[in-house]
C-alpha cells in the first residue's frame, strides 16, 4: 500500500532551480534510497515533505502522505506531523541535539510535544529499543559525553518515539565506523520489520544503499535520471551518471596499495604515548608508532579507539600523560604540557604540521574569505609582505586545483569539496614535514571524495610531506596508506603493511573491522 506519494515536484530558491518534476512513491514497510551528489536535489526533495526550507524557498508540485496533501499545509497541521507521523534521523546528531540538556529531557520533550507519556521508565525503554546497553547511564548523559554511534542511536529513538509511519533518514551513518555503521544499518532493518515503517534513505554512501535498500532513486541537478530496485541498479546501471557514481566507490581488496620507497628520516615518532583525560580515563594507552618523511600511515579503528586523541596529541592540542611524541626530533609533547615555558618551542614545532579536519565548514572563518583563511599560517609564522603572501596564496590555490578567482569568496559560497580543498591548501601553506588529515574526506560525496583522494595522492608527491591519515574507511586507507595501524580501546593492536594488514589480518579485532565493511551487491 503507498504510504507516499510525490508528483512532479519542482523547488526553486529565487531563480536557482533544485528540483525539476522530481517523482517518487513510497510503500509502507518500503526502504528506498535517494541518492546522488551534493546539489542534486535530494535533501531538499527530503526537507519539502517536513516542510522545513526556509522562507526563500517556492514549492510546487504534490506530495501526500497516506492521502493528505502537505504542499501548502498549515504550520500547525506540519508541527503535528514532524516527530508524530514522520520521524526524522539528522546527518549529525551532535549538532542536531541540544547541548545544555541530558538525552532523557530531548527525548521526553518529544514525547511531550505530541502528548505521549514522558516518563524515565518510558524514556529508557525507548534507548533499549534500539540497542544502547546502560539506558540509564544515556540518558542522564550530554550529548557531548557519548560517541558517534551512541548518539546516532538516541537521535533514532527519539524519531521512532511516537510511532511514526514514515521516518526520514538524512546520512544516518555518515562519519560512523564501519561497526558503528553497521550497528545502525542493522537497526534500521530491525525496526522496519519490527515496527512496520518506511523509511527515506538520503545518502551518498552506496555501500549504506546496497545493504539497506529496496529501491533507488538517483538524482542528478534536481531531476531524477534513474529509479530501479537496488539489485538490479547495482548490476544493471541503466545511466551513465549512476554508472559514474558506482565506479567512484572505494572497494576494499580493488586496489593494491602504494609501496614506500625507503626513508631515512622520521617525521613522527611516538613511544609509550599515554593520554589521560581528568585523569581517569585513558584514551591512548602505551602507543608506539613512527612516521618515515614520504610515509602516510593510516590509523584506524572505531569511534573511541584513541586515534583521533592521537592526532591532536602529535599536534599539541591535547597534553601528554606520559611517553614520548617527536615531531622532525623536537618533543612537542613536553612543550605542549608547559607552554608557558616553551611557547616559542611549541610554535616552531607546529610549523612544521598541518591539519585539515574532517567538517570543512567548521574548520573555516566563516566571517574570512577563502584567501585569508589560507594566509593565516603565512601571518602567524612567517615574516612576509603582503604582495607576498598573496602570491603564496594564488600557488596554494593552483596547487589543489582551485582557480585563483576564488580566492575571495567565503567558505559558505563553495562546495564541500572545495571548502576541503582550501583546508589542504591552508594546512600546506608553511610546507609542513607532517600531515595529520582526520576523517578528511568521510562527508564528501563518493566523486567528490574520489577527486580529494586523488588531489591528496598528488599532494603528498609533490611536497614530500608524511602524512598521518585518520579514517573509519578502510577501503581509503587501503588506497592511500603504506602502513597500518588498527587502534582498539587506546592500544595498537595490528601493525604493519597495508597490504598485510589489511588483505591477511591477524588480529580477531582487525577482522570483525573487515567483516563490517558493506559491500556492493
């Protein structure tokens, strides 16, 4: 039976089109997947069923849910169906939650909001539902006290609270592990076949489309090229912009991964990095690991491994408990523990790295133009004039491939791929010995994220830098990394060849990682 129904939708901002006759049903107890690239028209296409773009925004077409018209419903009847009838599961729960109030309040509002009982009893049932061991401990918790997966998990239980007959899953795995990720996929299977609801799939990982889905459709500038059921899209692209977008995905064991040529010289070396927070949780526990000048080591592992403690660690953002973390020879953990006594130490050692984060928006000024944000490092660390900074910039900007016109936009005013692009050129800019690239490219669009890869590869063989690259995705590391590292609860325990590692692990834990991973079918 349709649940719901989309006709000839058509959504403009003034006189930018974003959906041009976009057309779709949904069947109750039905998956199906929109995807496609950033700009496609999917989240919008999504967002227009809430009734949630913004005032700027006109919307023609028909969409119904289980016969009632919601283009040009009331603001009153909308509130009634957002949280009530339809669910909706946000690309990034930390900012979709409330970060002054516990979980237990966010979900009883819910409840609240739409005349259901919020009680703790109701409240914690809600968290066992869909799989969070120690409800009670979640939901007196903060946002900011619980892990990607953990919070993915909560933000579905507050979706799910009202007994929706349609939920609306926005990149629901987006920036999870691959156990985290499965986690939820697994879930999200439970609770349609368990609850009986449909469930919009927004993604542009396909791996998530392969494993969930029933139905794809695929969007390309606001118009649907294609819609077939996911085995035969998958087997059978009928388009050549579906066939595009399939060929761009990272396959785990596709490709061989690249061989180091043998350095003489360590950018990194770590031994016995200890990293306590408050003093009673140990995030990095006795790691030992190096970085040859050339080398890019991946460092994998899931959400609360330790591997991103390492990566602000090495660049002095978070104190060392104990142990040793050189960067090119100089002790950056020592001079990061008293920086009132080795502040010009500790900036001479940040010279030499650069970072590029994995949300490219929040890494930027938004209140700076592009070519500003990239000259910061030349300000802070290097005595040039004006004329040459600029010129520094406009060859930074060359060198990621970005046209030198845009050198005075704001971040807001390009893509994600680009914004990433100008974070690789803002890390680069002072020709660091060091790279650490954290989650660099999980929220890009799988072409996009195929194009930065490809940029990263070129990068590092131009400039000679080391890299140490942070990623869930082990098909990226296999394409990227000489080397191995898989972290678990603080402690390496899986080191060496990429190729080794990853194509023969050893280690249980390194083979329920691969085991996790979706495969295209």
């Amino acid at each position: 039976m349709t649940l719901l129904e989309i006709h000839d939708l058509d959504i403009s901002f003034g006189a930018v089109e974003a959906t041009c006759g976009v057309a779709f049903e949904l069947r109750r107890g039905q998956v199906l997947a929109l995807v496609g690239e950033s700009g496609s028209g999917k989240s919008v296409s999504a967002m227009s069923i809430l009734g949630l773009l913004p005032g700027t925004a006109t919307v023609k077409g028909s969409i119904t849910l289980e016969g009632e018209q919601l283009v040009g419903a009331s603001a009153p009847r909308l509130r009634e169906l957002r949280g009530g009838k339809i669910g909706t599961v946000f690309q990034e729960p930390m900012t979709a939650f409330n970060p002054v109030f516990t979980i237990r309040d966010q979900i009883a509002e819910a409840l609240r909001t739409h005349k259901r009982v919020a009680t703790k009893q109701k409240v914690h049932e809600l968290l066992e539902t869909v799989g969070l061991d120690d409800p009670a401990r979640i939901a007196r918790s903060y946002p900011h006290q619980l892990s990607g997966g953990q919070l993915q998990r909560a933000m579905i239980a507050m979706a799910v609270s009202c007994d929706p007959v349609l939920l609306i899953a926005d990149e629901p795995t987006t920036a999870l592990d691959v156990t985290a990720q499965a986690g939820i996929l697994d879930l999200l299977r439970d609770l349609r076949e368990r609850l009986g609801m449909a469930i919009l799939l927004i993604t542009h990982d396909m791996g998530v489309v392969a494993g969930l889905a029933d139905d794809v459709v695929v969007l390309n500038r606001g118009r649907v090229v294609e819609q077939a059921p996911v085995g035969q899209l998958f087997a059978a692209p009928a388009d050549a912009y579906t066939r595009a977008l399939l060929d761009a995905v990272p396959k785990l064991g596709a490709s061989s991964p690249p061989v180091l040529t043998a350095s003489g010289t360590e950018a990194l070396s770590l031994t016995d990095l200890v990293v306590e927070y408050s003093g009673r949780f140990r995030a990095v526990d006795g790691v030992s690991l190096s970085v040859g000048a050339g080398e890019i080591l991946g460092l994998v592992g899931e959400s609360g491994s330790g591997k991103s403690t390492i990566g602000r660690a090495v660049a002095g953002l978070v104190p060392v408990t104990s142990g040793v973390a050189l960067v090119s020879g100089r002790d950056i953990g020592r001079a990061a523990r008293h920086p009132w006594r080795h502040g010009a130490e500790l900036r001479r050692i940040r010279a030499g790295i650069g970072i590029v984060f994995q949300d490219p928006a929040s890494s930027l000024n938004p209140r700076v133009t592009i070519a500003d944000s990239i000259a910061e490092p030349l300000v802070l660390h290097r005595d040039l004039d004006a004329a040459a900074r600029r010129r520094r910039v406009d060859e930074l900007l060359e060198a990621v491939q970005l046209s030198v016109g845009l050198r005075d936009r704001y971040p807001y005013e390009m893509s994600g791929g680009q914004r990433q692009r100008v974070a690789l050129a803002r890390a680069l800019a002072l020709n660091p010995a060091l790279l650490i690239a954290d989650e660099p490219t999980s929220a890009l669009d799988v072409s996009v994220q195929a194009r930065v890869l490809e940029l990263l590869r070129s990068l590092q063989a131009d400039f000679g830098f080391a890299c140490l690259f942070i990623s869930h995705d082990l098909a990226v590391v296999e394409q990227l990394a000489h080397r191995v590292a898989v972290m678990r609860r603080g402690e390496v325990v899986e080191h060496g060849a990429t190729a080794d590692v990853l194509g023969a692990p050893q280690h249980p834990y390194t083979q329920s990682l691969i085991a996790a991973v979706p495969v295209l079918s």
